[in-house]
C-alpha cells in the first residue's frame, strides 16, 4: 500500500484548476465589457438615427459661422469650421493652463514658505491667505475677479493711458504689436541659444565647483547670455540690415481700440482666479513637504555654517521634493480641469465654445461630449506623465 | 452641471433603452405622470419669468399652461423647467422637458437635425441692438468696432456674424453661457452693445438701473419666428402643441374670450360650435376630450389675451401686436380652420 506521499498527485479537474480559472475570468470579462460597449454604441448610432438627430463627426468639417474674440490662430465665422473653432477652443484652454501653472507655481512656493518664516506678521498673512482663498468655491471667485477687474477700469475712451503705447480699460490691456521684418527670425533663435549656453555653462560650473571648490557667477552669466544675446542681435540686424521688428501701437479709433495687441478681461480674471486658488493649495503641500525634512538636516547644515537662504535651496527644498511633487501634479491636473469654469466668465476655453456653442449649434451631444473628455483625459494623462518622469528623478537615489 | 447630467442621460437614454422612445409615448407619459413639463427661459419678462413667489408668467408660459389645460382641464397642472439657450435642446432631446416653448427660433437645421418639430410660430420677432444713450449711436450701421454682449448657443450669435461680414464692419463678440451673465456685462461697460430679440431687448432694458439710459437701435436685422418645439417622431404630441397655439389664435378671430366661452357654447355660428367642441369630434381625433379649446380659452385665454396681458397693453413692455396681428387685421398670425 503505497504512502499518501508516493500516490500521484490526482490530476485535478480542468474547473479546479486556479490557472485556468483566472484565464477564463479575464475572458468573460472582457467579452463581456466588449460586448458592453459595443450594443451601447450600435444603440446610440440606432436611436439616434431613429430620432432623426445628426451623428458621425462631419460636422468637424461644416463651416461654423459664429465669432469668436478670443483666438490664437486665424479664425473667422465666414470661414472657419466646427474643427478649427475645437482647435481655438483646445488652445485657449492650453494657455491660460500653462500660464496659470506657472504662476501658481511660483506664488504657492512663496507662500508656503512664508507661511513656515519667523517673521510673524508674513507667516500669518500667508496663512490668512490660504484660510480664505482654500475655503471659497472658485467659481465665486473666478466671478469676483471678472467682476472686480470690469468695475474698477475705466471705458475705453477714459483708458489708463501709458506713454500712448500701453492703455488699460474694461476692453482689456492694450499692448503694442510687434511686426516681424527680415532677420526677425534670428532673434529668438538668439535666445534659445542664450538658454542653451546658459545650461551648458550652468552644468560645467557645477562640476568645476564639485571639483575645486570654486564658484563661478552662474545667474549673472546666465541674464547675460539669455537677455544680452538677443539684444546683440537685434542691435546688429538694426545696424546693418534696418530695425527688424517694429511695433504696431493701438490707438483709439471709434469706440474701441485698434491694432495693437489684446489681453483681455475674461483672460486675467480666469488666470487670476484659478492661480490664487491653487496657489492657495499649493502653499499647503509645500508646507508640508519643507515640515517632512527632520529638523536635523536643517541643524547639521547650520552647523556646517550655510546660510539660511542656502540652507533652504540646497538642503530642505531637495528633499522637500520628493514629498511635494505628487501632490503638486494633482494641483496642477485641478487648475488645468477647473479652466473649465471659464464658461461662466465667458472666457472662449474649449468648454465654452465647444461643448457651448458647437453642441448647441449641432446638437451632436454624444460625439462633442465624447471628443471633449478625451481631450481632458488626455492632458491630464500627459501632465501625470511629465510630472512622473520629473518625479523618478528627484527620488531618492539608493546606492 | 445641470447640462452634464442631461446629456449624461441623453447619452445613456440614447445608448442602452434598446428601442427609441415608441411615437405616441408623450401624451401617455403626460397623463400619467399628472402634470406637463415645460422647458422655460431662466427669466425673460413677458415670456416667461417666476416671480417671488415662484409663480411663473408670461406669453410662452401661457401657451404652456394652455396645453395642460387641454389635457387635464387645469393650468397649474404644469412643472417649469429652466433651461439656458445652450442647454434647452439637449433637454428636450433627453425627454427632460415633453415640450420646449422658450423664445426659440425656428430655424432648418434646428428642425431637421436636432431631432425635433416645431409646431408654430407664437411670436414673430426679429433681432434688435441696445446701447448706451451717451455713445451718440442712432443706427447699427455705426457700431463698427463695437463689442457686442451676446448669448452662446443662439441664433443671435450667428446672424451677428453674418451682420457685420455683411456689412464690412469689424466687431468684437464676447458671449455668455446666461441671458443675465449676458447683460451684467453690458451693464459693466465690457461691451458697448447688446444683442438679442427685440422683445428681449426691451424685457431687458426693463432689468437696467436707469432704462432711459439705453436705447433700442431701430435695425431689425433678422427673422427670429419663435415657436414651441417638441421632440421629432411623436406626431400626435405635436398635433396637441400645435393646435392649441391655433385654438387660441381661432378664438381670438371669432371672438371667443375667456369671459364669455360660457355663452359662446350656445352659439350658434358653426365655427364656433366646431372650435368648442359642440359639434365633431376633434379633440378625440389628437387624443383629448372634445371640449379641449373650451378648456384652453376658459383658463387661459384666447391669444389676444395673453398677449396684452404678457407683452401687450397690460404689461411693462407695451408691445405693439405689430406682426403679430391675426391676419385679418394686418398680422402674420394665421391658424387654419377647425374642421
């Protein structure tokens, strides 16, 4: 009589079998999800027919025939269609968001720092500042900006008026257009490589201190380069060829202003706006990073004698880092999403004109709706993905 | 939000019930449910406005209250519906609302690609510019280089660009999701006119702190028929809709009031006899009860009527009928015969 441990394990069930199991489970699943998606979409497609509502995406291609104050590259209602006015739309959403990142940015860190300094009177503001700024809906204050800037600037025809160049009204800020003539082009060329050699230089500076212990000027080169090459350009180009960019002033003609450049209300009240709110939570998440390096690094670097200001860039806000950065994607995923309150401060973001106008117009709700979460989803997914990429980098490196 | 959630459910509506809406449902669902529901503007005095107490007035709210009483024999039986211009087809679409009568154009591609019917015209407007008195405008023909306050989502939007394209002038549009939003901005000086019907012009000057401040331009630089709609393939629904603006308009042209359809009833002139059902049977024939008219003029009027008291004499507005005369008084107004 053979042992149990002798006996060939039974050759269990093909059911029994867990291997097998999850296998069949991932399969039903995704038929069935599949399956899921597809009777929605062949019933959409049917009912919408069936109800004589327009489907497809042709209406991309259909001439839109309604204005738009606000774009960044040619649009016009004669011309134009439903695609370009998407396109108008995904690029006013793109710049106040980049833009309002940038700012919030800055003025979150500045805050959040402040609200950690010794100083009583700033640590307090700052923390009056967060209390109230991340304690009110954003739409009321998106509507307080747009409100308060309209009201406090004066019609066009009383404008602020700068040197006859600059003009400031409820019509927005007037700005001076610069027209680009031959070698133009050379001129930001310049600047990109001010930029360039100012990291080249950045980098080797870096290394000769790490090696020698000397310093060499790195911000002082670095304007020099980045401001200073331009200018160069532009002074010889002017010499030699004629000035290459002048500038198109505004003036007041009827009404309002022409030529020129505009920035308008709708604009800064949204750049405003979302850039004080998140700031307001990005001062908190900096907070809380600076306060998640131990006490310790920042004694051990004041006994080897750094200064605070260094203490501060070369020891905590490093490490800081690492705890601020995926907090800080979220804030920046949130300011980028809630451009999309501009609908109410008729700011033309690609809310507004696209699921505003464009649905209204063409009543396709299904495909507007759809494309318009896709692009959402898409920005974000990128942002997460540049902030990950950024985030691998400053952890911490194990050796 | 409120557009996310209706177009979330025209979405799922339009994608998961496996046969769409069946072509008699309205009038069953109506019943059912015991009350209309009525896609309304947000406010637009003289069309259709609550006031404090929630109660709401005006010409196309009447028309509304009007159906519920062909129905129900009761006006109140009626639910109102806010709805922003760029959200009120989705909600009809979705079968938010059983039927949109909010100032709305009638237009071709609103008509055959929307998904829906319009069943009449119940105010012929035309669209008008508002501006400050001080800017020494007399004419729309000047306004080039205005900026114009307008609503998204309106055919306003479009004959505004078409307008001044025609008219080689440069302008500048800034527009708001709200007919308020719209008009506070005018207000703060952000544009130096506004546009809308001028119906709307004049219920919106009404809203102004200073209404002598601003004038009406006199152009009138589009058609806008504005009539109530209903969702595409429920015929008999539209029938309903229809002939109660028409049983209205008939009653004004035979001189049936909402004082007087009680003696009406014993009238004589086969006209009326046939309006108030005494005679044939045409409320069976769209599925309510032969003393359907009777019902609308009893409660709520005949056109005339709702007209003086909304828009007309008896309002803020002092609305001329103009137009919007019967046609045999010089107007467009025009139903066919009940026979």
């Amino acid at each position: 009589m053979p042992t149990i441990a002798e006996q060939a394990p039974a050759r269990a069930s093909l059911l029994y079998d867990p291997k097998v199991r999850a296998i069949a489970y991932q399969v039903v699943l995704t038929v069935v999800v599949v399956g899921l998606i597809y009777t929605a979409a062949s019933n959409a497609v049917a009912n919408l027919r069936a109800a004589r509502i327009a489907s497809g995406f042709g209406f991309l291609n259909t001439t839109s025939g309604f204005d738009i104050n606000q774009t960044l590259i040619p649009y016009s209602a004669a011309g134009s269609t439903y695609g370009e006015a998407f396109i108008v739309g995904l690029l006013n959403t793109l710049v106040v968001a980049v833009i309002g990142i940038f700012f919030a940015t800055i003025l979150g860190f500045t805050v959040g720092i402040a609200r950690l300094s010794k100083n009583w009177m700033i640590s307090k503001l700052a923390m009056v500042y967060v209390e109230v700024i991340r304690n009110l809906p954003l739409l009321l204050q998106l509507l307080f900006w747009y409100v308060a800037v309209l009201a406090a600037l004066p019609g066009p025809r009383q404008a602020v008026n700068v040197g006859d160049m600059f003009f400031l009204s409820n019509r927005g800020l007037l700005l001076p257009a610069p027209i680009l003539h031959t070698g133009a082009r050379l001129i930001p060329a310049a600047f990109v490589i001010g930029i360039v050699a100012t990291i080249v230089f950045a980098r080797w500076a870096r290394r000769q201190q790490e090696a020698t212990g000397r310093q060499y000027p790195v911000g002082l080169t670095a304007v020099g380069l980045i401001l200073g090459l331009p200018i160069l350009v532009w002074l010889l180009i002017g010499l030699f060829v004629g000035n290459p960019i002048t500038f198109d002033v505004p003036r007041l003609q009827g009404f309002n202003f022409r030529g020129g450049m505009q920035v308008f209300p709708e604009f800064v009240a949204l750049l405003v706006g979302l850039t004080t709110y998140t700031a307001g939570f990005i001062a908190e998440v900096v907070r809380a990073g600076i306060l998640a390096v131990s006490k310790g690094q920042t004694e051990a670097a004041s006994a080897l004698g750094l200064r605070p200001g260094h203490i501060l860039r070369l020891v905590v806000i490093p490490q800081a880092m690492r705890v601020i950065i995926p907090p800080l994607t979220s804030q920046y995923l949130n300011l980028t999403k809630n451009s999309s309150l501009a609908v109410a401060i008729g700011y033309p973001d690609l809310v507004q004109i696209f699921m505003g106008t464009v649905l209204n117009q063409t009543g396709q709700a299904v495909e507007v709706v759809a494309i318009t979460m896709a692009v959402y989803l898409t920005i974000s997914l990128l942002t997460s993905a540049v902030m990950n990429v950024y985030n691998r980098r400053m952890a911490i490196v194990e050796r | 939000m409120k557009r996310m959630i209706a177009t979330i459910a025209i979405g799922l509506a339009a994608s998961l019930s496996a046969t769409a809406a069946s072509a008699q449902a309205t009038l069953n669902n109506v019943k059912q449910k015991g009350f209309l529901t009525c896609g309304s503007n947000t406010g637009l005095a003289g069309f259709g406005v609550p006031d404090a107490q929630g109660n709401w007035t005006g010409l196309d709210v009447d028309l509304c209250r009007a159906i519920a009483a062909a129905i129900f024999n009761d006006p109140t039986k009626v639910r109102f519906i806010p709805l922003s211009a760029k959200d009120r087809f989705t909600a009809l679409q979705s079968g938010e609302v059983d039927v949109l009568v909010r100032n709305t154009t009638w237009t071709m591609s609103r008509d055959t690609q929307l998904g829906l019917d319009f069943t009449g015209v119940n105010y012929y407007d035309g669209q008008g510019f508002m501006v400050r008195k001080k800017l020494g405008v007399s004419s729309a023909k000047e306004l080039n280089g205005a900026s114009v306050c307008t609503q998204q989502g309106t055919t306003t939007e479009l004959n505004l660009a078409d307008y001044f394209r025609a008219n080689n002038m440069k302008y500048e549009v800034v527009a708001f999701v709200g007919a308020d939003e719209t008009f506070d901005a005018y207000n703060a000086g952000r544009c130096d006119a506004f546009t809308t019907d001028a119906s709307g012009l004049y219920a919106t000057r009404l809203k102004a702190a200073s209404p002598e401040e601003h004038i009406v331009l006199p152009e009138i630089i589009s058609k806008e028929p504005l009539g109530p709609s209903v969702r595409h393939g429920d015929n008999q629904w539209g029938d309903i809709v229809r002939w109660t603006h028409y049983a209205m308009l008939n009653a004004e042209e035979l001189g049936v009031t909402k004082a007087n359809v009680d003696q009406m009833t014993k009238n004589d002139n086969p006209e009326i006899k046939r309006l108030l059902g005494s005679e044939g049977k045409f409320g069976e024939a769209i599925g309510l009860t032969n003393d359907w008219a009777l019902r609308i003029v009893k409660h709520v009027g005949n056109y005339a009527e709702i007209f003086e008291k909304n828009v007309g004499s008896g309002s803020q507005l002092k609305i001329q009928r103009g137009q919007n005369a019967l046609w045999t008084k010089g107007g467009l107004q025009y139903a066919p015969p009940v026979r």
